[in-house]
C-alpha cells in the first residue's frame, strides 16, 4: 500500500471511528452470534494472493463488527470495565505508526524516558511513595513478575541459577485471599511454587482478608520448616470488591521478611481521590503494587502500572546480558526489558501520556467521583426498594444485587434461579451489559459503572430494566 492509498484509507476509518464512538449505543451491547459463526464465514486458507482494503474493510463490517461486544457501550456494566478514550484511541494510533520496540534506552530513547517520567506521574498522584514503575501488558503479568521476584529473593536469587534444585525452593509458600483473582492462582503455577503451596486465605463478613487466619496460617507453616515468601493482598477483590487491610498484612510482612504484593488492578484508580485514600492505608508496607490504567483510567487496554521498591531485586530476577543486547549507553540508562517477562515492548507510555494530559488528573478524579457517585445513588434506590436487595456495600464503582420479593418466601435455590432468568432477562433487551458472581451460595448479579461514556442517566435505565424484567419472573 503506497503512501497516497494510505492516506485516503486512514481518512475513511478515521471517520468510521469517530462514528462508531459517537453511535456506538445504538447497537446491542452483546452480539448474538452462535460459536463457530463468525469462523465459518472466513476463508479457510490464508489468501495466495493479496486483496484491496475495500474487500477487507466490507468483511470487517459484515463479518467481523456483528460478532464483537461493545466494551465501550455506554450500558457496559459488565465485569469490571476495560475503558478507553479518543485521546488514548489518537496515541495507539501514533504508536502503531511508529511501530517501534522499546526494550531498551537505545531501541527508543523517548519512549523509555516517557514511561519513567509517566510512571513518576502516576506514583505521585496515587500518593505512592519510595516506589519506582514500569508498565507492563497486564495485572496477570504484574503479578507473576511480583511473584517471580519474591520467589528470587526468598531463594536469595539461586532459583534463577539452579532452578528447583536450590536452597528453600521447595519449601516456599504464597498467601492470598479466597477471594483473590485467579491470576494469581495462575502466577503460583507458572513461577513454580506449585499450587498446593498456595494458601487461600479466608475471608471476613465484608470480604476482606481475615488477617488473624493468615497469621496462623504463617505461624504453622513456619513450624513444619516452610518459607512464607510472598502474601498476595487486594485493593478491590473480584466479586464484590473487597479490600484488604493492607495496614494489617503489612507489619505481619514485615516481621517475617515476605514479600507483599498488592493486586488493585481495578479500584487502583480511585486511589488518585484523597476521600478515597483510606483503602490504601499501609500501601507503604507493599514491596510491589499493581493496578490497570486499562481498566478504569481511559487508557485503552493494554496498560498496567507496576511499582516495585526494591528495584534490585526486580533487575536481578529478570536481568540477562547478551552480547547482541550490549549498547554503549548501558551503564547510563534503563532498559526496561530487565523489568518483566518479555524482551519486546510496546510503546505504551504514550497512550498513558495522552490521556493525563488530556484530562488532567483532575478531570481524571470528575470523571471516577461520577461513577462512584452514580453506583451509590443506585445502591440508595436499591436499599429502599422493595423487591430488591443490595447484598454488598457498594465499594468504588461496583453495585452487588439481587431480585427478592419477601412476600414469596423463595427458597435459595429458586432465589438464585429466578436472579439467573432476570439478568438474561435484562442483558437480552442489547441495552446494557451485566454479570454475576456467587458468593456463599448467593448468586448476585453485579453491575459495574466505569465507561467513559456511560451517564447517570444510563445506570438509571440499567435499573429500570432490572425493575421492568422482574414483573412475572416466578
Ligand atoms: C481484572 C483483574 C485482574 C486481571 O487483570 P488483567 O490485566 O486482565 O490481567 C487481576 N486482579 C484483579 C483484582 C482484577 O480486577
């Protein structure tokens, strides 16, 4: 594609792409494909020979846009959020021009001074101190990164060298709360502590981590010989964003020499308002720190900041020196492929930049106050409603719910039933977008307030439809 086609074809999407964004709440939030659809209508070979974008583009339109969900409907109250915004849309659009790779200082001098410098930003800003970032793809990677290096620093970095063979390798453990996000799950299988060794950490009645568990639990591994490496805490947990007291964790850490990672990929955000601050309490203590600008930040995925204290350690785990890999300016810069999994790196600083400057971290904190605000009001009508009950207490942007008419005395099992129907129920009308999670048997159906162009006015309709579709639901 010569330069000219280039253009008049980049003019078109880019008119295409302001239309979507502007029209994107007329289509169903969820598309209605059956599995194997969307596969049974493209080519079964890779083309022999090349095909003119028109030919492309009209597929992608016929084929592919009526299989996609719309993560950035503005009835997205599914999972948690995966926002984005036209700044960060324009800076991906950059990146992907300039198709660079930013392992190293040299491979892109500006992209790893940006990301160093966006990073300080946002430390600073979530009131993170004595920390240093990097980004990385995801929480997932974060987290295994985290975990990797506690694992390097438990062993006194001989893991790295003599693998399982070394000294405490197979006797180290990893704590989390029952409620933990199955990347760490993940984490603990791939960085080779095994997950037997993995102990799920129950939870308190406001699902947060019941320190006093974790405290025996440690105390007993102790005793049979074990090395309590790593405790993996959460800002914010999946199902009904629970937090734990990190104030508490922390000095327990301390006293025993693990490492502690705190996982707030989602409600990370909310740490940028002062009034909210407090669920951060005892951050300090934390030895690596992640959460996902890509979830609630307007910068569309992939973007996860990662903070490590102990940089060192962070270096010593990840670090190899290939001759192919030696530039003259090693000794002066950072080269952030010494700082995760992969040698390759996306320029993601840039997409970081675009939006806080765009927004400014106080349209920034308008836009979350908004959506915490909105999941609050909703929370109040629910508590006052009749048929329905608010099961948790709205936290950060996350409403937990469900449909119950006392009068008809349902059986839990009919309960979790009927609150199934409704939410196929309300998700079937392609308005708006919800999910749902079980906890201690109680199937919640959980709405999440977090897209860019999501209004009150539309959390409102999203509960008009749960009132609407619960009339004749038993
Ligand atoms: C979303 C989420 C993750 C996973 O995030 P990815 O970036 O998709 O890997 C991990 N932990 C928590 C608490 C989350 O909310």
């Amino acid at each position: 594609m010569d330069p000219e086609t280039f253009r008049a074809h980049a003019h078109e999407l880019v008119d295409w792409m302001a239309d979507y964004l502007a029209g994107v709440e007329a289509r169903p939030v969820v598309p209605t494909v059956a599995p194997g659809e969307v596969a049974a209508q493209l080519g079964r070979r890779a083309p022999e020979h090349g095909e003119g974008f028109e030919a492309i583009f009209e597929d992608f339109e016929r084929i592919i846009m009526p299989g996609m969900t719309h993560w950035n409907h503005p009835g997205w109250f599914a999972y948690f959020p995966a926002n984005h915004s036209p700044p960060s849309i324009l800076a991906e659009l950059l990146t992907a021009t300039l198709g660079a790779q930013c392992m190293s200082w040299q491979t892109s001098p500006a992209a790893t001074e940006l990301e160093q410098v966006v990073m300080r930003w946002l430390a600073e800003a979530c009131g993170l101190v004595g920390m240093t970032g990097v980004i990385q793809d995801t929480a997932s990677t974060s987290t295994l990164v985290a975990l990797l290096t506690a694992r390097e620093r438990a062993t006194l970095h001989r893991w790295g060298v003599e693998g399982a063979a070394a000294e405490g390798a197979d006797r180290l453990v990893v704590y989390a709360s029952a409620q933990a996000h199955s990347s760490i799950d993940k984490g603990v299988k791939l960085a080779g502590y095994g997950l037997d060794r993995l102990r799920h950490v129950p939870t308190m009645p406001d699902d947060s981590m019941d320190v006093a568990a974790l405290d025996v639990m440690i105390a007993e591994d102790l005793a049979r010989g074990l090395i309590p490496a790593c405790v993996v805490a959460t800002i914010g947990t999946t199902s009904c964003c629970g937090v734990d007291p990190i104030a508490e964790i922390g000095p327990l850490c301390a006293r025993h020499g693990i490492w502690l990672h705190v996982d707030a990929a989602y409600a990370g955000s909310a740490a940028l308002l002062p009034e909210h601050r407090h669920w951060f309490a005892g951050l300090e203590f934390a030895d690596s720190y992640v959460f996902n600008p890509h979830k609630w930040l307007l910068v569309n995925f992939d973007c996860s900041a990662y903070f490590v204290r102990d940089v060192d350690a962070l270096r010593h785990t990840f670090q190899t020196s290939p001759e192919y890999l030696r530039t003259t300016h090693d000794d002066e810069v950072v080269n952030l492929r010494d700082w995760g999994v992969q040698l390759g790196r996306r320029f993601r600083a840039l997409k970081l930049w675009f939006v806080l400057r765009s927004y400014g971290l106080e349209g920034l904190r308008a836009m979350l106050r908004d959506h915490i605000q909105w999941a609050q009001e909703l929370g109040d009508q629910l508590q006052a409603h009749p048929t329905f009950e608010l099961l948790s207490p709205v936290r950060f942007g996350l409403v937990c719910l469900r449909w119950n008419d006392p009068t008809l005395n349902l059986s839990p099992d009919d309960l979790n039933a009927a609150n199934a129907a409704l939410l196929a129920r309300v998700n079937a009308t392609g308005e708006v977008y919800m999910t749902h999670t079980v906890q201690r048997g109680v199937y919640m159906i959980r709405l999440s307030v977090g897209q860019w162009q999501t209004q009150r006015a539309h959390v409102q309709r999203a509960f008009e439809l749960l009132c609407r579709e619960s009339k004749g639901l038993v």
